[in-house]
C-alpha cells in the first residue's frame, strides 16, 4: 500500500492556490482541466515533497475545483491535513504577515493550526523536538475553531 494525496473541495480555486501556495508554500506538480465533468484538478506538493510528486504522483494535496457552484460544508468534518516544517515560529509568523489567522498558536514550540479559505483545518508540526517556548507565541489565545 502506498499513500497517493488527499482531496479537498475548494470553492475558489484562485483563493486556495494563494493560501496552499503563496502562503504555505506549496508547489503545484499537475493540473487536469476536464470540460466533460466540469472540473479542475490541482495537485500540489510540499518542498520535501516535489522530487517525488513529481517522479510518482504521490505524495500530493488534491485540490477539487467544480466549475458549476456548490455550497461545501463541514470542512472541520474532514479533520485535518498536516505538515512537518523547519521552524514553526518563522512560518507562523510569515503566515500572520500574510494574513492568515493562527487559529491554535505554537505555544508549546511544537503544533500550531491555521485553515484553508475553505474552512480545512492545516496542522503544523515542528521538525525533530519542540523549540523552546517564546513569545509572543506562549501567550497567544487560540482564535476561532481550528
């Protein structure tokens, strides 16, 4: 058994490519365009990740885009997708500069959340061991659901 991507439904495929992408620092490795099912498939992939996204398909984040409207609910239903990264503090802090709420800061040097325009719960996990606890993550209150 191999794992392949996951899919989420997105509502606006240029607000998700700016989150997953600009934001998050994703890298899109395919695109299907299918005019019969109406649909745009985007498959992105996270830096560690690209090499063999793009050699075997997988591992992959699929965005679904339906091009005719359709009202998504329960994206915190879905759980969560989650990423290893090198330094918590700095993605934390260059995703608050880009405008995205820390939704579970990183108080513990360890896990932070933030979601998607489309209400995905993202986890983010510290690479190897916590860092020491800082500010003005150790203080901050949790925002919203995450």
């Amino acid at each position: 058994m191999r794992y392949l991507h996951t899919m989420v439904r997105v509502t606006d495929i240029d607000a998700s490519l700016d989150f997953y992408c600009n934001k998050m620092g994703m890298i899109e490795v395919r695109r299907i365009e299918n005019e019969a099912g109406r649909y745009t498939l985007v498959f992105l992939a996270s830096s560690d990740d690209i090499d063999a996204a793009k050699a075997s398909a997988a591992p992959t984040l699929e965005l679904t885009f339906n091009w005719d409207p359709e009202d998504y609910s329960g994206g915190r239903n879905f759980g969560h997708l989650a990423y290893e990264v090198d330094d918590i503090y700095t993605l934390c802090a260059s995703l608050q500069e880009k405008g995205v709420t820390i939704n579970r800061p990183p108080r513990d040097g360890r896990m932070a959340f933030v979601r998607s325009p489309d209400g995905i719960s993202i986890e983010i996990l510290q690479k190897g061991g916590a860092l020491p606890q800082a500010e003005p993550w150790l203080s901050m209150p949790n925002t919203g659901k995450w």
